[in-house]
C-alpha cells in the first residue's frame, strides 16, 4: 500500500498551460505539504495543510494554488505555467499538528516531475 | 533553525558502517536533530531524530555529543541501497512552522562494493 502517493508521476506542458498535481495519503494523517525540489536539487517547503486549513504559505507565486478537499488529499493547482516552474514536486505529510514529538517526521511521495517547454 | 555544515561527500565499503557527521554548534536548547535521506529519484526518507541523548531504530544509530554542537548519523552495515544524499536537518519540534524543513546540501554517500 503506497502511503503517499502522487499524480502524475511526470508532466510535460507547455508554456502558458494550466495544470494540477494530485496527492492523497491513507496514513490518516493531519497535516499535508507541498515541496519543490529545483534542478540544483534543492527542496524547499511551498505549502502546509492541516486538516484543510492552510498553515505555512511561503513566498511562492499565486500562480500556484494548493486546495484541500479533506485531510487525506492536498492537490496542487498551477496556472499560466513558466519555463521556472519546472522542477519536481513532493506531497507529504506529518502525523501531528502543532505541537508534539516528532512534528517533523514527514512521510514524502515519490514526486511528480513537471517539465515545461 | 540552527545552521548544519556536512561534509558534501562520503564513500563506503558495502558491509561496513557509515558514519557520517554533521556540526550544528549555534544548535538551541529546544532544537531536534533530524536525518533524512533521498536515494536518486525518490521521495526524502525519515531515518532518526534525537534531541540529545543517543537513538537507535531498525535504519541506524543517532550519536549527539554531549554540548550538542555536532552528532554523527551511524548505518551499521552499508549496502548498496543506502548510497543516497543524506541531510542534517536541526528544528524545534513542533510550532507554527512545524514540518517546515530546511534542506541543505547534504552529502553523497557513495557505498561500494
């Protein structure tokens, strides 16, 4: 059973185009984030859900638009895509809210690539 | 958080134990000590965390010296699936910002046969 599991698993767009990524994960956990790791590898936080509420938003364009229908699912919405938003995405998510031991033990899905031409 | 400096490299012989250290020396009282890894093309992977005694589970050992100014993540027995880029990552646990982890370079560790 994969625990956090994203779509799709890669994206080729163009320029311009509007596009989602999906995540659910069945570990019944509280809090959901959206990461994004560029092409010098470095993974930085975007967003953070927890139980549908928004709790971290970092300076990341309004061109991208978390939206979460429950807490299982965190999707990711991008519009009028650019030539810097390709990049892998990772969906996770944390077991607690916030406070607690281990807050920071987050479980990450496999990535969705997003190539954009 | 507190800055983490790792060396940006490490090799190891399969079978024998990697050890590979992290300095935090503006580490505060309340800050955790976390490891992940990302083996190539897959999603960061919880291994450890600690705040300052010594932790073990069934991936590795946590050692944190006794001024928590630097610790060492131990894999006892390498293998070729642990090659991966290993972070340090220092946070206090829980907050407004938790989950909100700041990875850096990390290092390549290399095992080899």
């Amino acid at each position: 059973d994969t625990a956090v599991s994203q779509t799709p698993k890669y994206l080729v767009t163009q320029m311009g185009n509007d596009k989602s990524i999906k995540c659910e994960q069945n570990l019944g956990h509280d809090t959901m984030y959206w990461y994004k790791q560029d092409s010098k590898k470095f993974l930085k936080i975007m967003f953070s859900y927890n139980n549908k509420e928004l709790i971290i938003n970092e300076t990341v364009p309004n061109r991208f638009s978390p939206k979460s229908p429950d807490k299982a699912h965190l999707n990711l919405h991008i519009n009028s895509l650019e030539l810097g938003d390709s990049a892998v995405y990772f969906c996770a998510s944390s077991p607690v809210g916030l406070a607690g031991p281990g807050a920071n033990v987050l479980t990450f899905g496999a990535g969705s690539r997003l190539t954009v031409l | 958080d507190a800055k983490t400096t790792q060396p940006p490299s490490m090799d190891c012989a399969e079978g024998r134990a990697a050890n590979l250290p992290c300095n935090h020396s503006t580490i505060s009282g309340n800050e955790y000590v976390y490891w992940y890894r990302q083996i190539h093309s897959q999603g960061p992977q919880y291994i450890i965390h600690g705040l300052k005694n010594n932790e073990t589970n069934e991936m590795a050992s946590l050692i944190i010296t006794e001024d928590r100014k630097s610790s060492t993540l131990i894999l006892p027995h390498a293998t070729l699936r642990d090659t991966a880029v290993y972070y340090c990552i220092v946070r206090v646990d829980g907050g407004t910002s938790y989950g909100k982890l700041t990875f850096g370079q990390g290092t390549i560790l290399t095992v080899h046969p």
